[in-house]
C-alpha cells in the first residue's frame, strides 16, 4: 500500500476499518472510479475539428490544463494563452463544449471504459455494510451518466443517495461546493463521510468542507500534493 510516510500509523487494517466505519463515502468520478481524462481528451480534439477551432491538445498539453477545473473554465484559461489570432469568443467556446459532450458521450458508446480496479468491490461492501454512497464531482451529470450506465448499468442513480455534479453548483473544485451540496442533501456532517478522490483540486475541496479524503492516485496525477490526505494507494483493491 503506497502510503505518505506523515501516514504511516495507517495500517491496511486500520484504514480499512476507516473506511468500513464511515456512515457514507463520497466518490469523485473522472480519475478515481475510471480512467477518463484520456477520453475527455479526444472528445475536446474531436470538438476543436468539428468547429474550426485550430487547437490540438496533447497528453502534455491536457495534464496542465486539468489544473483548471470544468471544461469549459479549461477552454477559457487555454484561449487567454493563444495569440489574438487563434483566439475564439465566449459564445464560440460555449458551443465547442457542447461539441465535446456529444463526442465524449459517442466515444463512450463506442469504447466503454471500465472502472478502476477495486471499485465495485468496494461499492458492493459498503452497500452489504449498509453505508450511503454519494458522487460529488466536477464533471456534468450528462458525463456521469454516459460513464455510469455503461460501467455500471442503467440502475447505477440507484446506488448513489445523492449525485452532485459540476453543472449543479455555483464553483467547481477546488471550491468545496459540490461535498457541501453532497451533505445537504444526505442531511450529514462531514465527520460522518469519508470522500475518495484522485487529484489535488478534489483533495483540497473536500477538505474545504471538513471531510477526510482517501487518494487513488490516476493516470494524469500521480505526482500531486497528497500530503494532507487521510491516505494515499495506488489501487482501491489494496483497501477492498
């Protein structure tokens, strides 16, 4: 188990009963139940083609533009980089992403992506253990769907008591707003949950909101500041 050394008193056990005590545990999507960012990076490249938009973003490219939560906040950030002349108007980046949902909900179709390993072992526990699940994330709901009904099954909303998306709120992490959206709706107090997530940005908003977090460390951030984290693996199976 890849635990920070300022964690170490963390044992397997000891953080598996963590995570067996917790009243509901919280998931973010993309990165810590699948490895989607590679797809969400096809999607935005399918978009730029369908559009006119003379941008191309390689795997280097898009690892530094997730710093910035929310699709259509990275394509803002990333046109105040360009020159005027390839430069585009809000209303322009508006209709880009709606391009890129549609692809990323046909690449989806085409190619399903499967959850992470350990993930629906340790959804089936904690459901066999009677805790709540919850999703709070910075993607669209339209996203979690194409995602979930597919890895899943068209019944996945029914495992979730609450699914919060990026679309739902008013900031997107590492603002705290979707894990306190999350709360209000399950009427909890943040000592009650646990929050598992991959990223710095979605270390830092559930922290923001009082709630413990566990690292999955994925593909695009494995080298992010997890210091403050309750733990840090590189598998859900190593806690299944």
């Amino acid at each position: 188990m890849n635990i920070p050394l300022s964690y170490s008193a963390f044992q397997p056990g000891s953080l598996k009963d963590c995570i067996a005590e917790a009243r509901t545990l919280i998931f973010d999507v993309d990165g810590t139940l699948a490895e989607t960012e590679a797809i969400h990076r096809r999607a935005f490249n399918a978009a730029f083609l369908e559009h006119g938009v003379e941008w191309y973003w390689d795997r280097c490219t898009y690892k530094k533009l997730l710093r910035v939560a929310g699709g259509k906040e990275r394509l803002r950030s990333y046109a105040k980089t360009q020159p005027p002349s390839y430069r585009y108007t809000d209303r322009q980046l508006v209709e880009v992403h709606q391009g890129k949902t549609r692809h990323y909900a046909r690449l989806m179709a085409q190619h399903t992506c499967r959850l992470r390993p350990g993930v629906e072992a340790l959804i089936h526990a904690a459901i066999a253990r009677g805790q709540q699940l919850a999703i709070a994330t910075t993607t669209t709901s339209s996203n979690v769907d194409d995602l979930l009904s597919r890895a899943i099954g068209t019944h996945w909303r029914s495992l979730f008591a609450a699914v919060v998306a990026g679309d739902e709120v008013a900031r997107k992490k590492p603002a705290p707003d979707v894990y306190l959206e999350v709360l209000a709706r399950l009427g909890q107090s943040a000592d009650g949950c646990l929050a598992i997530e991959d990223s710095a940005n979605g270390l830092k908003a559930a922290a923001a909101a009082g709630i413990p977090v566990l690292i999955t460390r994925s593909e695009y951030f494995r080298d992010d500041d997890f210091s403050s984290a309750l733990a840090v693996v590189d598998e859900l199976t190593e806690v299944g």
